[in-house]
C-alpha cells in the first residue's frame, strides 16, 4: 500500500491499523497466585498477549491477599467456587482443598512465582503451575516446600535454590512493594489490569476477567497513542512557549 490510504481502508478494526506502532503502551496484571478470579482471568490475558504480540508491552505484579480477601472455612471458599464457575460457564468446579484454617496469608505460593522472576522464568509458567496445582488438584501450596515443588518443576529450576529465594527478604519486600502499587489504585479487586500509553492516558479494569471491554480500551488508547506520533512526525514537537 502506497502513503495514501484509500478511505476504505480506513474500515478496518484499530488492532489492523495499528500493528507497525509498537511497544505504544503496557498493560500490568495485578494478580494473587492462588485467587479464583484471577484464574478465571487467566485465558484473556493469553488472549491479550497474542492479539498484541510486540505491541503492548506486558508484565504481571503480585497483588497479596490478607484475611480480609480469602474464604473463612472450605465451605465458604466452595460457595464462593460456585459462584464464579457458573459465572464463567466452568465445565468443572474449583478444587478448595489448598485451603488451610487459620493462615491469614499465602506468601509461598505467591513468593516462589516472584522468586522464579530471579531465575530468568519471568513469563507465567511458574505462577500458573502453582495456581492449577492449588486450584485444581487441591494441593497444599500454602507450604513452602510444596509450592517451591510445583514452581521449580514447572520451569525446570532447582527446587532448594528457588525456596531460599522465594524466604528472602528482598522477594518478600518486592512483593510488598507492588501489594503497595495495587492498593495506590483505590481497588481492592484481583485480577485489576493498568493501562497505560505513552501519552499519559490510564485506565483501570478491576475484577472483569473477559478480554472484551480490554481489547476496546487497549484499542482505543492505542489509536490515540498512533495518532499522537503521526502528528509529531509533521510537526515536530510542540514550541517551548
């Protein structure tokens, strides 16, 4: 196709017209390992990552549960399961028997994924190993051992280096520190996604776990982003007064 676009061409959809603009805008996950929800989420943000392959720049931040987000008795945490899975039209129910009385926090689910960022698995292979491993077959990723079981098998890793990681005080404080991130949005919500563009615009989507209302802001955003750049490349950047 020539420099100029016949107006039909203008017909096709954002992601189409905006594929030669890259790396225009990121999108961060603010996940907990071991949240339903987030679980539920987890076929959108794959849906997202390909439609937006070395577009959109991706990456995910753990966002930890305390007490006041995590099911008070395995009976609560499976009405909960009903609920969402019927939501989401699950063939299958979630499996609660990860869930362990009196633990106000699971960090070693959630620190082992961190953890495996430091052994370069910095894509989703580890914390999604854990989550099925907890989700689906009820095991026990509440313990350390456990879930540093789950985690290095998934990516290949050495299963004691990987637990003195994840107990760390550095991981432990990274984790914090993005928790920190996700409370600064005013949400309270896993899975939440940030979107940001290179011209400043944000917008935040906080408990939605289908791609659809992703995919039009993300387009949108995008566009506005292209045609910030067209612009610029007429005229330059804006006068100093």
């Amino acid at each position: 196709m020539g420099p100029l676009q016949h107006p039909r061409d203008r017909q096709m959809d954002n992601s189409a017209r905006i594929v030669k603009a890259p790396r225009l805008m990121k999108l961060t996950y603010y996940l907990e390992v071991i949240s339903s929800w987030c679980y539920w989420a987890e076929p959108a943000w794959v849906e997202l990552k390909q439609r937006y392959a070395g577009i959109v720049e991706f990456d995910w931040k753990l966002a930890l549960m305390d007490a006041s987000g995590l099911p008070r008795s395995r009976n609560q945490c499976e009405w909960f399961y009903r609920r969402s899975g019927t939501i989401m039209r699950s063939p299958f129910m979630l499996n609660s028997g990860w869930f362990e009385p009196g633990l106000k926090e699971y960090l070693a689910p959630n620190l082992v994924a961190e953890a495996a960022k430091e052994f370069g698995a910095t894509d989703d292979r580890v914390r999604l190993a854990i989550a099925n491993a907890a989700l689906r077959e009820g095991r026990k990723v509440g313990n350390w051992d456990e879930a540093a079981a789950v985690g290095s098998a998934a990516a290949g890793l050495d299963a004691a280096a990987l637990l003195k990681k994840a107990k760390s005080p550095e991981v432990e404080a990274r984790a914090r520190a993005t928790t920190a991130e996700f409370h600064a949005l005013q949400v309270n919500q896993r899975p939440t996604f940030l979107l940001e563009n290179n011209i400043g615009d944000r917008a935040v989507f906080s408990g939605l776990a289908t791609s659809a209302p992703l995919t039009a802001a993300i387009d949108a955003m995008l566009h506005d982003a292209a045609a910030y750049a067209s612009h610029a490349a007429h005229f330059g950047p804006p006068p100093a007064e």
